[in-house]
C-alpha cells in the first residue's frame, strides 16, 4: 500500500512539473494575424498554428430565431468565402496536415431577444481549438456578431490562396464604454444612401455601435418627413437630394444587422436656416448675411454662413417641431433622441423684431431657450426617449438653460469645447456625458476654412506650428486620436458616468469622394481606444504597438471596400521598428 502511495505522488509530482502548451498573448505586442480593435484577452496555442476551412464550412446558429442574428451569419459566410486578404508580411505560422480544417462555427447565445439599446451586453468569447472546434459563446446576438467579426479577422489567404484561419486561440472581449460612435453630417452635404450604408458596413468591422445621423442642418433639410413634407421640399438641395421613409427604414435595418443604434439628430433652434423656406414666420434673420461686421465677431448672426435660428416666441415653431419630433421618434426604433441646442447665436435674435421687443421688456435670450427646451424636452421624453443636447444647452456663456429643465436622469449632454476641462464641468453636474472633443475627435480639422473672400490666407511668412486658418485645426492625425483618454482629469466616481464617445465628420469640405478617407482609418483608432483601451498591460500608451497592426487593418479595410487613407508607406510594415521615431 505504501509503495502504490509512493508511485501516485511520483505520478502527480511528475504531471504537476511537465510544462503545460504555452501560448502567446496580444497583450503586448503584435501576434503574426491580429484582430482590430484589439481584444480585451486573446491567447493564441504555441506552436502557432493555422487550419484549413473546408469548402463546405458552414456558421451554425442558435436555437430560437434573431432574424438580425440571422442576417450576419449569411453575411459573415460569404465573407470568408469571398475575401482574398493576404497580410503584408507572411505569417510565420504552422499549417496543419492535409485533411484537417475547420468545418463549422457554432454560435451559442444566452438571450437572443435582448433589443439592441444603449448597455446593451456586447462581450463574447471565441474559441477555435487546434481539432478544428470553432464556438462564439455570446450573452446577446450583438455580442456574437462581434465574436463572427473576430473570426473573420482571424483568417487569411496563404500565398497559394488557401483559405486558413488561426487555431489553438481564445479571445474572450468586450467593450470597455458601451456608446462607441460615428457622427456625420447630412445638412451640409448630403450623402447617397450608399456611401452611409459602406460607413455602418466599417463601422460594424470596427466594433463601433452608434451611427449618430446629424440629419437637418442650416444648409439643408434632407430628410422626407410625412408630417412635415414641406420642409424638405423647400428645405433640401434637390429632388434627388433627400432621405425617403424607405431611405430611413433601409438605413436603420442595415445598421441593426450589424449591431449599429442608428441615432437622430434634428438640431434646432440653432442651425435651422433651412427651414425658413417651408415657415418663414417661424425662423429668425433667415437670408441675412451671417456677418455683418467681418472685424466683430461678436457681430455674427450665425457660428458660419447660412442664419437662421428657431423663433421660440412663435407658435409655429412648436407646431413644426412636434410634428417632426413625432415624425422621427416614430421613423427611427432607437432610446435616444438628438436635439442638438448647440451654437445659439445672440446676434441672430436680436435682430428680430418680436424678439427685441421681448427683451425691451425685461426678457432674456436665456429665457427664450428655456422656454423652446420647455417644450422640446418632455415632448421627446414623452416618446419614451432620452435627449441627447449639445453641451451648450449648460455651459455656453451667453445663451443657456438651468440644469432643472434638463433632468439627468432624461438627459446625457455632449461635450465638443475644451477637452477634458468640459466633460468634468458635465459630469460634475451629474448628466452622463458622451465625449466628442473637437481637439481630439473632429476629422474634419485641419483642411482651412470654407468661408470665401478670406485674407486670412494673403500671408507671405510661414504658416508652421499654425492652424493653417482651420478655427480646430491642426489635422487630427490618427495617434491624436488614439491617445485621448476620455475620462482625463476625472475622479473614478465622475468617469463612471461618461458613457463613451464619438468622432464627428462636419461636412463644409467633405462628400462622397472624400468619405472614406476622411473617417478612415482614424475612426479606428478611436475605435480601439473605446473598445480595449490605449494603454498595454504595464499601463504604457501602446500607439507604438498599434502602428503595424492598424496599417494591416487599413490594409484590410481598403480590401474590403473601404478607401481609407495610409498612415504610412509600405516600406515601413515591411521592416518593424524602423520607421519609429525613438528606436
């Protein structure tokens, strides 16, 4: 009996001290396939080891029936199918013998009913064992897309044009902020269905949720509303240039297929020129020249050309604006609601007869917005509705309304002016906050202004370490991006009520032909900021980490459609390390 005792301890001893497989982890450094944004946990089997998918591969799904879920698996089938990615540099990786592939991927979902709202659970785990077992374990259908993106991400085509996927990994994700957006801008330019659907596409790719749709601006009114009818046809560019109900209908459901809260914004009563052509009486200094003295900026009848702002005096206004409140909540599923409430000029009042005669009698611009937010407000919130305003709505200088028409619990502010130094100002007011600093997250800084007859220009020293006439310039490259931390400055108590953030595309410069250069691939950057953070496991900035792997990203995205723009040349993927500037 003691003797077998003996032989036991010996085995256990001998089990114990064999080493166990290592694996390599992502998460310091770059693994030869990589996954964008980076996982929150992603191991990967050494020897590192590839797979062969076999041609009858298929996704299998869960019982019950997503008809989103759905979707994505048919689309993430014949993605893997149909894309011919080669990484830049080969991947030194062992490719199994002939015979074992991989042959399913089975999907596993704990509530396929979970609507697509803000918070919603998102984390997955994906496992590909080196027998060729593939699974996405996922609490909701959102958090499995996820997981099918990764897995597309995970594969490639070797030099022979074998389609291969990594084997031997486990990625167990999920977001850090759970708002991770894109805004554009259709008032000022108006974008083909098209180009928005190819925009959620990358979004979804870049584990982004949120397309924040900037609709109605001064410069038009794109948007077809039943209610409203006339405000686009007086309001739009064009015929051709306007959002049908079934443009809407077709935008919202592409984005739902891809995990993507589709979020409306109609702004007003700033920003609202465009719809002086349907109700004239119900808009302030439409048509007058937004400047009148070009030495006063104080002057200014509007923040850029085309004034025109809501009059709150006027009955009309309330009239319109619930209608197209109606309208909209009922055209777009999502909790959220944009107002806007942002850049609400002084000047452009006061230029207004009723509105003067309003202040001769002791009123206030102040009021005025306090009482357009009176009736704005619970009007949204009566839609069962959060409101989304611009941080100006509370802390611009000159126009604002008091916090208790603005309850936290209905509202989440959006901060654009002077970086972390506002988000505390909101935060500290108890409202969440999504962060969209014009310093960090406006891509369309950097490029001049698009204002005309501009001496600013007529300069003959250099224009170096300048904002080259861009009032948010320089050019937010994408390591700009990539290093803000969003919750800068802030007590652990205060970030927790900053819900995420978003990069803005304004369109004075921008259209079509620009689109994806414009968005990408520095959107991504934000992306994997907001999805895993910035920082390596030392707690390091890891921007030096993350150059090669966002340069096969973009070198991925371009093959899949989207144009976006190098942040390097070729040469450099090609020899690591040498294109840093401290070795």
């Amino acid at each position: 009996m003691a003797a077998r005792n003996g032989f036991l301890a010996l085995l256990l001893l001998s089990l114990l001290s064999s080493p166990l497989p290592s694996r390599a982890q992502a998460s310091s450094s770059s693994l030869p396939i990589n996954v964008w944004p980076k996982p929150t946990s992603m191991s990967w089997a050494e020897p590192l080891m590839a797979m062969p998918v076999s041609s009858s591969f298929r996704i299998v799904g869960p019982s019950g029936n997503n008809p989103y879920l759905v979707l994505a698996t048919q689309r993430y089938t014949t993605l893997l199918f149909t894309e011919r990615y080669r990484p830049i540099v080969r991947p030194a990786v062992n490719v199994t013998a002939a015979g074992d592939s991989i042959r399913s991927l089975t999907l596993v979902v704990s509530d396929l009913s979970a609507p697509l709202q803000d918070g919603v659970d998102e984390s997955y785990v994906l496992e590909i064992l080196p027998t060729g077992a593939a699974t996405v374990t996922a609490a909701t259908a959102w958090g499995a897309m996820h997981g099918l993106e990764t897995f597309s991400q995970l594969s490639w085509r070797s030099v022979s044009g074998k389609l291969l996927v990594a084997a031997g990994v486990r990625v167990e994700d999920r977001p850090l902020y759970q708002h991770r957006g894109l805004m554009l801008d259709t008032g000022r330019t108006y974008f083909p269905v098209l180009d928005i659907l190819r925009t959620i596409d990358a979004m979804a790719a870049n584990k982004m949720n949120v397309f924040h749709w900037h609709i109605t601006d001064s410069q038009s009114f794109p948007i077809e509303l039943p209610s409203e009818p006339r405000l686009a046809e007086m309001g739009a560019y064009g015929e051709d240039m306007t959002y049908t109900v079934e443009d809407v209908t077709r935008i919202v459901e592409f984005a739902m297929s891809r995990g993507v809260r589709v979020v409306p914004e109609i702004d007003g009563p700033g920003h609202t020129a465009s719809w002086a052509g349907a109700y004239p009486e119900a808009v302030s200094c439409a048509g007058k020249f937004w400047l009148p003295d070009a030495s006063d900026w104080g002057s200014r009848l509007a923040a850029e050309p085309g004034s025109g702002q809501l009059n709150p005096l006027k009955s009309k206004t309330y009239e319109v604006v619930a209608n197209v409140i109606n309208d909209i909540t009922y055209l777009f599923p999502d909790g959220f609601y944009h107002a806007g409430a942002d850049e609400v000029t002084p000047g452009c009042w006061q230029t207004d007869p009723s509105i003067q005669a309003d202040i001769d009698n002791g009123g206030t611009l102040s009021q005025l917005l306090e009482r357009y937010v009176r009736a704005v407000h619970p009007h949204v919130v009566s839609k069962n509705r959060t409101v989304v305003f611009w941080e100006d709505v509370l802390l611009d200088a000159a126009v604002n309304v008091s916090a208790s028409l603005i309850p936290p619990a209905t509202t989440i502010l959006q901060t654009w002016n002077n970086g972390s130094n506002n988000t505390k100002l909101i935060v500290r007011a108890g409202y969440r906050a999504i962060v969209s600093s014009a310093s960090f997250y406006y891509l369309d800084c950097g490029h001049g202004d698009f204002v005309g007859n501009n001496s600013v220009y007529d300069d003959q020293r250099s224009d170096y370490d300048t904002q080259g006439g861009s009032w948010c310039g320089p050019f937010k490259t994408w390591q700009r991006v990539y290093d803000y931390d969003i919750v800068h400055g802030l007590t652990a108590q205060e970030a927790k009520l900053v819900i995420g953030g978003e990069v803005a595309l304004w369109t004075e410069q921008a259209d079509a032909t620009v689109l994806d250069a414009r968005l990408w691939p520095r959107a991504s950057a934000m992306a994997e900021a907001l999805w895993s953070g910035n920082r390596d496991a030392s707690g390091g900035k890891r921007y030096a980490e993350a150059t090669d792997r966002l340069n096969d990203w973009r070198h991925r995205m371009v093959g899949r459609g989207v144009r976006a723009e190098p942040i390097q040349p070729l040469w450099c993927r090609t020899r690591p390390g040498m294109c840093n500037l401290v070795r």
